[in-house]
C-alpha cells in the first residue's frame, strides 16, 4: 500500500440514487487536469487528519496531467460581457478591477480573486474609465456625451455632467485633482475631479484624442489623435511644449513610462514608436506584429510594455530594449484594452470576444478570466473553481461543465453543506478494520448533478 503526506485531494462519485464509491484519495501533486467532473462525481480537497499523516493506506495515484488550465480555458469562451470590453482600469490598491464595454454596463470585480462585485447598466456604451491616484473617484465616458464621477468603490454617484461629444480616453491628475477627457472633436475638457466644474479645454486640432496622460508632475499632458499626431501640452494653460509630431496613419493608443521619460504610441500601421519627453524625438520604432495596434501599457515598474492589436495576442516587450519578450496567446478577436495592476503582477487584458483574461507577469502565464453569469451563451453551462497559486493568491476559474478540474481546485458553484463520512484503513489493519473520519462532517462538497454544479440559464 502507498503512504502519503498532506495535503491530499479526495475523489468520490456520487450517484443519485445515494450510492457512493470508495473515496480515493491522491497527494495534491498527483491531482491533474485529465480528471473530469461529470455530472455523478464530486472532488473535494481535504485534509484527512493526523491518523492518515500516520500512514493510512490509499489508493493509487492519478495520471498525469494531459492539459494545463490555460489549454481548458483557451476553449471555454468565457465571457465577462456581452460585447466589447473597451475599458479597463485598477484601483490604486489593486483590490479593484473595473471593466466597461459596448454592452453599456460597468462592472466591478474583486482582485485577484476575480469574483463579480457590482454592476452597473447605463444607456449607452461604456467607452473610458479613470481611478484617481487617490482612490476615491472612478470616472466614466459613456456614449453620447455623459461623463459619470463615482466614489472609489463605484457605489455613489459624485457627479454627472452630459456634453455634446464623446470622451474616447480619460486620464486623472497625479495629485487626483483634475479630470482630462480626449474628445471626439479634437480637444482635451478640464474638468475638477471633486465636483466636475470646468477647467478649460485645450485644442489639439480638428481629429479624435484617442489616448492621453499625464505627466508625473501633472504639468503636461500628452496626446495622441486619429491623425498621426502625437503631441505634448501645458496643463492647464494648453500651450504646446513642442510642435506636435506627425506621423502617417492613425494612432490608436498612447502609454506613458511611470518616470514620464517616453512615451509609447500604437499605430494603425502596426508599429510601436517610442518617443522622448519632453522632446519627442523618437527613440526607435518596431513591427508590433499585431496587423493593428489597438492597445498599451508601460507596467507599474516601467521595464515591461504591454500591446495589443487585431491579430488577438498580447505582446510583452523589454521596455528599455524594444525586444519582444513573448505573445500571450488566448482572445479569440482583437485586444481593445490593457492594465497592470499597481503592483505589477497580473496584467488584465480585454477584447471584442467579450472577455477579460488575467496574466501572471513578467512570466506571461494565465491566470483565470472574468466570468458573469450574466454573459454566459444560451444554453451553455459553466463550474467554477477557487485555486490558490503558487504567490498565495486566491483565484477562480471558471470552466465548461465537464472540463477538467484545475489541480488543487475546490468547487465553489452552488456547493452544497452536507455530512460525508469518509472511511480509511491504517496499512496493518484488515480491510473490515474501518475508521471514520471526522473532516468530511459539516463540509461542503461539490455535488455534479446540474442543479448543484452549473450555473442555471435563465
């Protein structure tokens, strides 16, 4: 008989007439994704106590692993929304993940857990989103012209003000003071952060801003328009720095570096341009191998540049060299939007296949995506599984009913309490000598009958 050491995870079918199996019983390393939930098992992590870390005598060891999570979930079609996902901003303390799309809702999401907190339904699309550095405000474009300031958790409305063109991007004051909005007419609204009074507008020219920010020092901003241009302004005064830049094809996308050293602009002609402030000399230009750039993000850290585009891969770059670092394959259309969390560990990346995927960085390995049962397809059912990784975060996976479980996974869809009475045998012991364990009492399994494992379509 093999002995193991904790932890272990324990497998069980249950059926629906009450009948169990044998519990079979596997170290956690041993655990791997070619196990399936179907509808009559359940699997359950559990510790079984100090008379198995005696040496009980357990059945054989799983097979190894045939997919990893990423390869599960590649396929899932999970979804966060029911359309483009053109928005996405952290919090400054990372616990926070805001997401907005063409669906014309907000959503919150809890970090890094990945749990849905609130929603929010406006009339038209959600277009931008800003945190303010401090952390009380959360600013939205939404289609049509509204400009909506929240508190910091997205539960009060501050302000509103309705306008005439649409705000394309946001970006907010280092002192969290001011609100810089790029419009579809070519010109940057000022705005005060704490009320929305105006501040100024500062023309840029007669096409769309599609990226803006600021400067560390708040003194300037930086602008990138449909035109080619790329542009650098006083703030609040609006006078230009240097004469904007011009170059052909639209710029999509702008990322400023965390020290205000370059910028980062993304072009229709699918190259990324890396340029220097205040001067903005361009420093070098690279192929983005993406057909289109439609997104960037320096990380918190500055050494990383994220970039997104049509071909539906996120690249990570060496920000100080240009190199490609390596293509995090996944999205099934084009990437629209990008953000690094403050501490620079997970990189959230949204896309027009209505999902928002979550990567461990500067390794580039998935980590889970946002799910809302809201957005599932017709017809479609999903489980859903709470992981703690190897940094100690505590993540859900969400996965097509009768995929694989993630190793170490415990299911956490529509659980049931109940008691399980687990029977085990010390290696000295006939097979009639059983004892019980008291860790099954009270717990919660992870029944597979669809009520209890999938989530109901409405």
């Amino acid at each position: 008989m093999t002995e193991y050491r904790l932890p272990y995870c324990e497998f069980q079918d249950v059926f629906a007439d009450g009948e169990t199996s044998e519990p079979r019983v596997y170290p956690v390393q041993d655990v791997q994704l070619d196990w399936d939930m179907d509808r009559r098992g359940f699997l359950r992590g559990s510790a079984l106590g100090a008379a198995l870390a005696a040496g009980a005598a357990l059945w054989p060891a799983a097979p190894a692993a045939a997919q990893s999570v990423a390869d599960v979930a590649r396929h899932a079609k999970i979804r966060a929304h029911t359309s483009t996902v053109g928005a996405l901003a952290f919090s400054p303390g990372g616990e926070l993940l805001a997401t907005g799309s063409a669906d014309k809702r907000l959503k919150l999401w809890e970090m890094p857990a990945a749990a849905l907190l609130k929603t929010v339904t406006f009339k038209d699309e959600v277009i931008a989103l800003a945190f303010s550095p401090d952390g009380t405000r959360l600013v939205l474009s939404v289609g049509g012209g509204l400009l909506e300031c929240r508190d910091g958790r997205g539960e009060k409305v501050v302000w509103s003000q309705q306008g005439t063109d649409e705000a394309l991007c946001l970006a907010t004051s280092p002192d969290s003071r001011t609100l810089a909005a790029g419009l579809g007419n070519g010109s940057i609204l000022l705005a005060g952060l704490d009320g929305g009074q105006p501040l100024g507008a500062i023309p840029t020219g007669p096409h769309a801003v599609l990226g803006l920010a600021f400067t560390p020092d708040g003194g300037s901003l930086a602008t990138v328009s449909e035109d080619g241009a790329v542009g650098l302004w006083s703030c609040p005064d609006g006078t230009p720095r240097r004469p904007p830049v011009l170059f052909p094809g639209a710029l999509n996308t702008l990322a400023l570096s965390p020290d205000g050293a370059r910028l980062v602009a993304g072009s229709d002609s699918d190259l990324l341009r890396w340029l220097t402030l205040p001067g903005l000399a361009v420093e070098r230009e690279r192929p983005a191998r993406s057909r289109k750039v439609l997104a960037a993000a320096f990380s918190p850290d500055g050494l990383s540049l994220a970039s997104g585009g049509r071909d539906t891969q996120v690249k990570l770059w060496h920000s100080e060299s240009g190199e490609l670092a390596r293509g995090l394959a996944g999205h099934r259309a084009s990437v629209v939007s990008l953000a690094f969390s403050p501490d620079g560990r997970i990189l959230a990346s949204g896309s027009v296949d209505m999902s928002v995927r979550l990567w461990l960085v500067p390794e580039g390995e998935f980590m889970t995506e946002l799910f809302d049962p809201e957005a599932l397809e017709k017809g479609r059912q999903i489980n859903q599984y709470i992981f703690t990784n190897r940094y100690g975060q505590r993540v859900t996976y969400t996965l097509p009913c009768g995929s694989p479980i993630p190793p170490g996974a415990i299911c956490v869809c529509n659980c049931v309490p109940g008691r399980l009475d687990l029977t085990f045998r010390l290696p000295s012991q006939p097979p009639e000598m059983r004892r019980r364990s008291s860790q099954g009492t009270g717990r919660y399994v992870c029944t597979c009958v669809p009520v209890c494992t999938c989530v109901p379509i409405k």
